[in-house]
C-alpha cells in the first residue's frame, strides 16, 4: 500500500476458532502477500489453521481463551449470555489495544456481532486505526433461529449489530443479495467480495488419493453402528496397497471398479442445516435400489454384503460412503441416529481432517452435498465454493440467493426435500463409475466455476477497498498505484 519501508499492519479479528473460519484465514494470507502487510490475527485457538498461515513469518497469530459459563448457564442462560459478552468485549479490548501492535486497520469477521463491533470500533477510535467490517452472515439471524424473531434478546442483537456496523469505514460482504440489504434497510454500503477458492483447492491426483485413502483407511473402515456394507466388504482379502477406493500393483496406481461412490458433505452440524435430511435421502435411496433389484426384505444383510465383497451382486447404482466432515453441537445426536439405521447400500462417516487433507477429500469425491440453508437467506456457503475449486459437482439445498453459486445443471443440481435428494442421487450415480454422463458433464462446469480463485479476486474487489479507506488512494487509481 505504501512505499516507505516500514510494513503497515493490519489486524484480521474473530471472535471463533481461528481453523474454523477459512475466509479470515484467505484474508491474512492475501493481506501478507498480496499486500505486503504485517497481519496480526486475534482470534480463539482450537482447530489448527491452514500450514500457509503457520509458515509465513509476516502473519501473527494471538491465542485467546475462549469463555466458558456452563455452570451459571444452567442457572440463567440470558444471564450467563451477558456475562460472557462482557468477559469477552474486557478480554478483546485488552488484546486489541494493549497486546498487539498498533494497526492501521481492523477487519473484523461477523457474526458474531456482539461484543466484538464494539470492541473493535472502541479499538480503532483508541489507537486512531480504521475499522472494516467483513460481513459473513447476520449475527441477529443466527440468534433468532434458537429465540424467534420476536424475542427481547434478538431485537436488542439486530439494534446492537446495525448501530456499530453503520460506524464502520468500510465493509465486505458475501453476495449481492447481502449487498442490497445492507444499502437499503441499514444504511451501510459495501463491497461484493465472492468467496472464492485459494489455490490449494484443486482436483486430487491418482497418486494423493492413494496417499490420503491409506491414511484414512482405518477410519474408512470402522462403522459408526456395529457393521455395514463398507467395513465388512472392506475387511475380508485386503492386501497391502489396496484401500477401499485404490489400489498399487507393479508401482501403478489404479482406482477400484468395485468401489463404492464417495460423497462428500461438510457441515458444522448446526441448526442451520438439516443433516436429517440427508439421512432420509439415504434411506430412500437405499430402498430404492433394492426395489430395482427385487430384494425381498427377508434377504439377510451378511448374503448381501457377501456378494457385494466378491463382486458378484453387481447393480446399475452403487454402494455410497458419505463421508461427513466438521465439528460442531448436534454432531454426537445425528451419530446416534445413524447407529440406529440399516441400510444395505449407503454407510456414514464422520471425520475431522487436517487443513491439509481436506481439499485433498474434495478432490477425491464423486459428489458433494451441500445442507446450508441460511439463516437470514442471504449469504452463501463456502463449502460450495471450496468443493467447486476441487471440480467437485454439488446437490445442495435452494433458498434465496443460492443461484448466486449454484447453477441448475452447469455444476450442480438443487433440492428441497429428502426425496429430491434422494431422486438426484439415483440420476447422477446411475452406472457408476464408467457410465455417469449427468455427473460428468457437472463435474465439468464445476471446474470452470472453480477456475476462478480467491487471490485474482482479492487484488481486483478487496485491495482498492482497503487503499481507500487506509491511505486515502480512489479504487479507480488503485490499479496504477504501488501495491500496498
């Protein structure tokens, strides 16, 4: 942004864990170098950040402890609720203004909205810094989905949010929709900046699918219930170098006809996103198959899983592992009702991966699955964005702007119910592996869809934004001036 010698700073601010919030994490990375800035991020600890970020020596990661009230919650929530709030405005204020280096501007993620806009803005009026608000989402939306709309405790959130937000010197957001919202109903103009996949989200290799299906072979294997039809297929005659999906001989990697399809959902198991609906899609697709077959429902699964293991009950539609990836609340209430399934066709896993390995999953997957539904309707899920950065085709839930993303039939297909689901399941893996010319023709669109990427999008949308509001420069001389 400037040529003196000194690098400017900026500080990347999340009231979450830092691992868990990839688009801050894109940010810091664009702002070191792309930007040429020293980048303090501030930020709870908890799941590991992306290798890039560990290893550039310009971006400085500081730890907060993240604030706990479970005895007092179960008391008084809305007490337990307030008091938290100030513990942590106290704790963000301490490290914002005393912990890290002046900056010269602040980008702060929302939601969560209370008490970090405040805390950043009495931040940025304290060390005369710029305040840039990046909006994800809307933090009353989140509130309202376990309180209603209605409720004393979201209204004063909206009022909070919107007040403290208009006190911004500039601010992101993640699509139009999010855009005209802002502008019209609360005053705040803003900056459309797409998420966008970084360059590590790419399509897998034959050789990094071996890698990583060997590394997760045993967590492949192992059912969330007593057995299905992957871990007991998969545990009779392995041989070294063979996974569930590949396998090594004479030195040559090569992928299994046999193997099931891989379908990938990525969620942070939160009531924003109905998982429920996806077990139901599981099991329809599951009946349905065996429909076609003719399977009488006295047939015993040890028979079934027997054949599928030799490769003598073959099918135009095949096995499906769902592979589960994420952290978060209602994860251990969906794995109980997994347990409680018996399905002969379909198996679930739920894992949490390396930073490393995840794109790598992407890019080894038949199709992805998308379940955000947006709490305020107008953001867009990154998940989507990342599994199209690997050209992985995606089902994913309609709501309001998610054709901003999605296109019907280009790279991906949309659903609104369980059956739906269920019925593009049945379209797209229908003579899997060798004989999907619907997914195929998807997974082609995906990879133009992911061609474009964060780093191209970042230099055109967010840097004139940022030479604006830190050093004055207009966008329109941005492009001609020195890079930050």
């Amino acid at each position: 942004m400037a040529t003196s010698s000194r690098r400017e700073r900026v500080a990347v601010v999340v009231l979450g864990d830092i691992g868990r919030s990839p688009r801050m994490q894109y940010h810091a990375l664009s702002l070191a170098e792309q930007a040429h800035l020293e980048v303090d991020i501030v930020a709870n600890g908890g799941t590991e950040p992306h290798r890039a970020l560990l290893n550039n020596s310009h971006i400085h990661i500081h730890l907060m402890k993240s604030v706990q009230l479970v005895g007092l919650s179960s008391l008084s929530k809305s007490l337990a609720l307030l008091l938290k709030a100030l513990i942590q405005f106290f704790i963000l204020v301490w490290y914002l203004c005393y912990k890290i280096p002046r900056p010269d501007a602040y980008i702060v993620q929302n939601p969560p909205s209370v008490p970090t806009l405040a805390a950043v803005k009495l931040a940025s009026l304290s060390r005369k810094s710029k305040f840039i608000v990046d909006w994800h989402n809307f933090g009353y939306s989140l509130l309202a989905l376990s309180h209603g709309r209605n409720h004393v405790i979201v209204r004063i959130y909206f009022w909070f949010e919107r007040f403290f937000g208009k006190m911004a010197d500039g601010s992101f957001c993640v699509t139009k929709a999010m855009q005209h919202e802002l502008e019209q109903n609360w005053g705040i103009k803003s900056t459309v900046l797409y998420d966008q996949p970084p360059e590590f989200f790419r399509p897998t290799s034959l050789e990094e699918k071996h890698g990583l299906f060997c590394r997760l072979e045993n967590d492949l294997r192992c059912p969330i219930g007593f057995r299905d039809c992957i871990s007991v297929a998969g545990n009779s005659g392995n041989r070294q170098g063979e996974t569930i999906f590949t396998e090594r001989m004479d030195n040559v990697v090569s992928l299994k006809s046999s193997r099931p399809a891989l379908v990938v959902s990525s969620t942070s198991w939160t009531p924003d996103e109905d998982f429920g609906m996806l077990l139901e899609a599981a099991i329809m697709y599951d009946r349905r198959v065996a429909a076609t077959l003719k399977e009488s429902d006295g047939i015993v699964d040890d028979q079934i899983w027997a054949d599928l293991r030799d490769g003598e009950r073959r099918s135009t539609y095949p096995r499906i592992l769902f592979v589960i990836t994420g952290k978060g609340p209602e994860r251990e209430r969906y794995e109980g009702k997994i347990r409680m399934l018996k399905l002969r066709r379909v198996a679930f896993r739920t894992l949490w991966l390396p930073a490393e390995d995840y794109p790598l999953l992407l890019g080894s997957a038949n199709l992805g699955v998308c379940l955000h539904t947006s709490s305020s309707g107008l953001d867009l899920p990154m998940k989507v964005v990342d599994m199209f950065g690997c050209g992985l085709p995606v089902c994913a839930v309609s709501f309001s702007c998610i054709e901003e993303l999605v296109k019907v039939d280009k790279n991906g297909v949309l659903f609104s119910s369980a059956s739906e689901l269920a019925d593009q399941l049945m379209l797209l893996l229908k003579g899997f592996p060798d004989s999907c010319d619907h997914l195929s023709s998807l997974r082609e669109g995906a990879m133009v869809t992911g061609s474009s990427r964060w780093s191209t999008s970042w230099q055109a949308t967010a840097l004139p934004l940022l030479n604006e509001v830190i050093f004055g420069i207009p966008r329109q001389q941005s492009s001609e001036a020195a890079i930050i």
